[in-house]
C-alpha cells in the first residue's frame, strides 16, 4: 500500500459527525497534494505518515485516499514551528514559537522534553510556564499513542484526549479490559461507539457484558430523556434494536437473565403496579420513594402561626383573594405549591410571604435551580436567593468527590423555604433539597406546571399537583398592570388552546409573515442586527434572544448560531478566536453551558459572553450572571465542548431565563416540536417585545397540540397512596 508523509498544510473541509476530511498535505519532498479520508480532527502543522491509495477525481484532480494514518513528531525547523505555533502545545503562540525554535534549532522537542527548565533561557518563559509547555508536549505524545489505538473506532482528537485525561497511562490497558466504561466515564463517549470498539476487539455479539452494558446504558440514557423507568417490555424493545435486531443476535430470554442478574446485584430495581413491570436504576427508585414519603410528611404537618395576624398589607402589599388564600394555606401547612402563569402575582405572594414570616421573627431560605432565576428573586424580594446547590453547599470533599454538604444529617437552618421556578428542578435535585429540609420547617414551591418540564429526570411539579395529596394554591387572576401586555395575554390565550392576537397595533407582540425558511433567516438577521436594537434601544447580544424548537434545520439553533455569530459579531484583527472541532469561539461571542460542571459551578443552560481568549495556552474566560453582579469562569482547550453559541437557543434551555426581546421562527417545517407547552414557555420567556416569523398555518398546530410529552414517573401514584 503506498505511504505518503508529509507535514498538513491547511483543512479545507471537516465533518464533524463522518470525521471526513478533505485537506491539503505537504510532502516530504515539497509536493503540495490533497488528501481525503475519515480522519479525527488534526490542525495544521502536524507530522503524518498516510497509507491508502492514489485516485483521480474527475473534478478535483489527483488524491490520496487515506487508509491508515500516523501521527509524527516534526522533524526539521518549519515542521517544528508550525507545530508549536498550531494551538497544539499549551502556553505557545506563532510568536512564542519562533523564539524557542530560533533558541534551539533542531533539538527544540527533544529539550522541551527531556530538559524542560531550559526553556526559561528563552525571553518570556518562565518556570512554570516552562513546566505547562513540557506537560502539554507530553500529554500530546500520549494523545497520539491513544488517537492510534482508537483510529479505527471513529474516536476523534478530541475525545482521544479527554480518554486521556480520565485514565491517564491506563488508557489502553482500561478501554482493552472494559470498552463500555467509556459511555460511562466519558462525556460524550456514548455506547454505540464503546460496542463498536467492544466488537472488533472481539467480544461475541451476544455476549453477557454487552446485554448487562446495554441494560445500564438505556436505563442512563432513558433517565437524560426525563424518565425515571422503562417498562421492562420497552427496555427490553430498546436493548434489541441497540444491539443490533436486523442479526437476530439476541433475544428476550437473554435480556431476561442479564436483567435477572442485575437486579440480584442490586444495579436496578423491578416493580410491579398496575399491572405494569417497571425497571428502575436504584438510585432513582429510592430518590422518588423518599420524596413521596417525605412530601406527605411535611403536608401533614400542621402549624400554629395566627393566620389573621398582620397580614402584609400594612407594608403597602396589596394582595387578590386567590394570593390572600394562598399566604393563609402556608400559614397553616407544611407545605405547599403555589402555581400560575405569567402576571398572576406569584412573585407578589413571595413577597407578602416574606414580610408575614419576617414579622414573625422566622428564618427565610430563597432558592431556584438557576443563578438566574436567583438573581431575580433576589432583585425582586430584597433578599438573597441561591441556587439550589449553593443553598446545600454542593462542594469537593477529600475521598468522597463532589457533594451535597447539606443533607439530614446537617440540615439547614432555616423556618421557612421558599423555592421558585420548580418546574426546572428534577427528581434527583428535589430529592437532595428535601433530605436538607429540618424538621418542623415549611417548604414553598412556586412554579408554572404548564411550562416545559424539567431538562433532568422526572415531572416533579406537574405529578405532586396532579397526586392532589399536597395543598396546592392556583393563581389565575391577571392583574391589570399585566393585562395590559399582549404578551401576558397571548401566553394564556396559547395555554386555553386560542389562537394569540396577532393582528392590530400591539407595542409588545408582533407576528411577522412569511412561509420561506431562507427569508425567515434573513428577517431574524434583520431583525437582531439593525430593527429591534433601533426600535428598542437594546443591545442586539445581551439584550435580544432568538429561540427554536430545533436544533437541526435551516431555522435551527445550530444554523442560526453561525449566521448570527457572522452577522453580530464577525471576524476583525482585534478579536482573538479560538477553534476546537467545529466550534469556532471569537472574543465577544454569546455562549452557553451544555453541561453541569459542579468544580466550575456552571450548570446546563447557563449564559455568558466571551471576554478573554489567549490562543497561546488555548484558554477562554466567559463571564455568567451571578446573584449580586457576575463571575468570570475559566476554561482550557480540553473543555470547549461543554460550551456552544447561544445567539439561539433551544426553547428548552431557555426555561428559567427571561429576556428582554424574544425572535421565535414558527414554520411548518418544524412540525414535530410544534407543541402548545413550547409555544407558551417561548412567549414567557420575554419581558418586553415577542417577534413571531412564520406562518399562522404553525402557530395553529402548535395551539392545537396539547399534547404533553409523557415521562415515566410514578411520583404523583406515590403521593395519592395512603
């Protein structure tokens, strides 16, 4: 097979998804040529020794198509230099590199690995700069060994790398022994890939291991999709199309055994009720039994505090029949749910609450699952609301890892808590919460049960209002400084099923026309970069949001994000930019968390602004929103992929957030997300201005479809047992 070496020149084309590559090659004896193949993401600079073959496109002329590949270190001074100046090596730039190259010349790698401290001879360098840039060099090396390991198994740079970084020089001798903890370990790693590395390392097709790795991975993978079991029939459904129904290579009764086992070693949990057999992960069972049993302790306990007695209104809150009976229920109970929609007064009732407690000398806790939405409580209350897991102290501990350091063997000291936006909070997070709660100590929760549900696992607001076991007061009075907005007007004509107004000269809501989902892209670009900032004085960044029921498509989020990035904050010499894969971050950008991460104490739907790239170390600082102003939060190269653009973003990763100005496309060609509940949680998502671009054609559909995506809970069956 013929072998090509060379040094990479530039990448002129990458998918991300493939891992096809299309990109030009500098021979070792100065010939430039195209090479094509499924490759991981490499950068320009890097040493490869190719095997494949020789082919002629009749367009694009001669290629080599790549069969195997290798990566090498430079060898002579130019390869040397644009493989340090790549972005590859932590702490060194283009400048950087050329320095250290001209300093040592041929023995460049050697030195930096061999005699690291040797690199502060260098203007610029010091020692533990010095030690980041040999650190880095030698995690590379054991990258590369790793990348060539895992080549045949699809796994790109970028997940080679943090491979690595969990196992460390373990890595191939783990992932030989068990190639399945890599869905587990590795975020982003998901099962399909560690099977195919499992069966070509040999593992039979109905092996044991793989149906236990299955059964585990579904139940995981079925707790991300908001359900807290399957039923066994659908799991056993979902086990057999995992692994693989067109062989016929396994069958119910294999399923049954391996599922048998797992129960016996405790992993899962079978239940039988109402002649269903559901099969929980343990750790889920146990969460939702404890919540229910802890949930109808706390509304059973009766309190004595005089409901008549100075009731908020001597603080000049004035308070509808439906607030007044609400704040009397929390006098008198435990516990309970105060919900309704968008100007019903549920933050006024918070506040009477607050003063009426306050009065009384008791100890208040507000808490909701976002900085955001803590950070308007606290802006509208006067008092500091947390996060969830700020309030029980979600910290590292020395041989345990991260935890709750709030739980029921230290409780929080407080008389009363009052949560807010609960239909964000999961099972798993309200069961933590209520494990922290004292004894004798009133819970309120407040939230809107017709928004989306929670992104994490369960319906825990929707199933304790529907158990009809916990007192529950419903706000469904607007109140007149609300009636006036069109947007508060049309969020509850969508939640009745009637069509929004969207004819007449409303200051706040407008519905602009137009079937094409090309020129709906160019109206958003419009509308974001030059109209709305005009016509409302608004940042066109911090202050506008566009949201999509999509994620893929012309007018999804990930479109829209590039052509928004391009229009809203394009390219110039002063912006420094940074590329990991696809993602291409610029100073300036809008960008959003994708994942919880408890050391960084970012979570899931958070959003911040780009305000420092250093291409040299490959590190990014983002400033989030904090209650009581902002922090900033540092990120390495190896963790870009926990961030994404968010000039869009998902109507469901808005939940929790407000925004000045909302841009929503509803097109037909979103059909299978167009949902009443979606529809409702966009339009509440904005304070001042809603722009719709679409078709009435849609926004019928979505009105009509009522239809709530159903979760495997038995939450609310808990709660209603006596």
């Amino acid at each position: 097979m013929p072998t090509l070496e060379g040094t990479l020149e530039r990448i002129s084309f990458y998918n991300d998804k493939t891992l096809f590559m299309v990109a030009r090659l500098r021979s070792d004896d100065d010939e430039l040529c195209t090479i094509i193949g499924n490759m991981p993401l490499l950068s320009a600079g890097e040493k490869l020794r190719l095997q494949g073959e020789w082919s002629q496109h009749p367009d694009y002329g001669r290629q080599f198509k790549i069969q195997t590949y290798e990566v090498l270190m430079p060898r002579n001074l130019k390869g040397i230099r644009r493989f340090l100046a790549s972005g590859l090596i932590k702490g060194v730039g283009p400048a950087t590199a050329e320095k250290i190259v001209e300093h040592f010349g041929p023995a460049t790698l050697d030195i930096i690995e061999r005699e690291p401290l040797r690199l502060t001879e260098v203007e610029g360098i010091g020692e533990k700069k010095a030690a980041m840039i040999a650190e880095s060099l030698k995690e590379r090396r054991e990258v590369m060994k790793v990348m060539s390991f895992l080549q045949g198994y699809g796994v790109g740079t970028g997940y080679a790398t943090r491979i690595y970084r969990r196992y460390g020089d373990d890595t191939v001798a783990r992932v030989t022994e068990n190639p399945y903890r890599l869905a587990e370990d590795v975020f982003g790693v998901g099962f399909r890939t560690a099977d195919k590395i499992a069966l070509e390392m040999g593992l039979a097709s109905d092996s044991p291991h793989r149906i236990r790795a299955a059964l585990l991975y579904l139940l995981n993978q079925a707790q991300d999709e908001g359900h807290l079991y399957l039923p066994q029939q659908e799991l056993a459904d979902r086990v057999i199309e995992a692994l693989g129904a067109a062989d016929n290579c396994v069958d119910e009764e294999a399923i049954a055994r391996q599922l048998g086992r797992l129960l016996g070693d405790g992993y899962l949990v079978l239940e039988s009720l109402g002649g269903e057999d559901a099969v929980y992960l343990s750790h889920l069972f146990q969460a939702e039994k404890y919540v229910a049993e802890r949930l109808r302790g706390l509304a059973a306990f009766q309190h004595t505090l005089p409901a008549g007695r100075g009731l908020p209104e001597a603080d000049g809150i004035e308070l509808a029949q439906g607030q007044r009976q609400a704040v009397a229920m929390a006098l008198e109970s435990g516990l309970l749910v105060v919900t309704g929609g968008p100007g019903t007064g549920k933050t006024t009732t918070i506040k009477a609450l607050l003063t009426l407690f306050q009065q009384h000398g008791l100890e208040v806790m507000l808490a909701a699952p976002t900085g955001r939405a803590a950070k308007r409580m606290t802006e509208a209350t006067g008092l500091e609301a947390k996060t969830i897991h700020r309030l029980l102290e979600f910290t590292y501990t020395e041989g345990e890892g991260y935890r709750f350091q709030r739980d029921d063997t230290r409780p929080l000291k407080a008389h009363v808590i009052i949560v807010d936006e609960v239909s964000m909070v999961d099972l798993l997070l309200f069961y933590h919460l209520l494990k922290a709660i004292p004894a004798g100590c009133r819970l309120i929760l407040v939230g809107d049960m017709d928004q989306l549900p929670a992104v994490g696992a369960g319906n825990v607001l929707r199933d304790i209002i529907a158990s009809g076991a916990v007192p529950a007061a419903r706000l469904d009075r607007i109140f007149r400084q609300a009636d006036s907005s069109t947007i508060i007007t049309n969020a509850h004509r969508v939640n009745t099923g009637q069509m929004p107004f969207v004819e007449g000269n409303s200051s706040d809501f407008y519905f602009m026309p137009e079937s094409e989902p090309g020129k709906v892209v160019e109206m958003i670009l419009e509308l974001c970069s030059r109209r709305l900032p005009r016509y409302r004085n608004r940042d066109p960044i911090d202050d506008i949001q566009v949201l999509s029921p999509m994620r893929r498509h012309i007018l999804g989020v990930e479109n829209l994000n590039l052509k928004l990035q391009q229009e809203l904050n394009p390219p110039a010499p002063h912006k420094p930019e940074i590329q990991m894969g696809s993602a291409h971050f610029r100073l300036g950008d809008k960008v959003m968390q994708i994942r919880n991460n408890y050391q960084k104490e970012v979570f899931n739907g958070d959003i911040g602004r780009i305000t420092y790239i250093n291409s040299d170390d490959g590190e990014i600082h983002v400033l989030y929103p904090d209650v009581g102003g902002e922090r900033e939060v540092i990120y390495d190269l190896t963790e870009l992929d926990e961030l994404v653009l968010s000039y869009a973003v998902s109507v469901h990763k808005s939940q929790g957030s407000e925004y000045p100005v909302v841009v929503l496309p509803v097109v037909t060609q979103h059909y299978i997300m167009l949902q009443r509940n979606l529809l409702y949680t966009a339009i509440t998502r904005a304070k001042e201005l809603v722009v719709l671009i679409g078709t009435k054609k849609a926004l019928a559909i979505a009105v009509r479809n009522n239809k709530v995506e159903a979760r495997y809970t038995r939450l609310a069956a808990r709660l209603a047992e006596n």
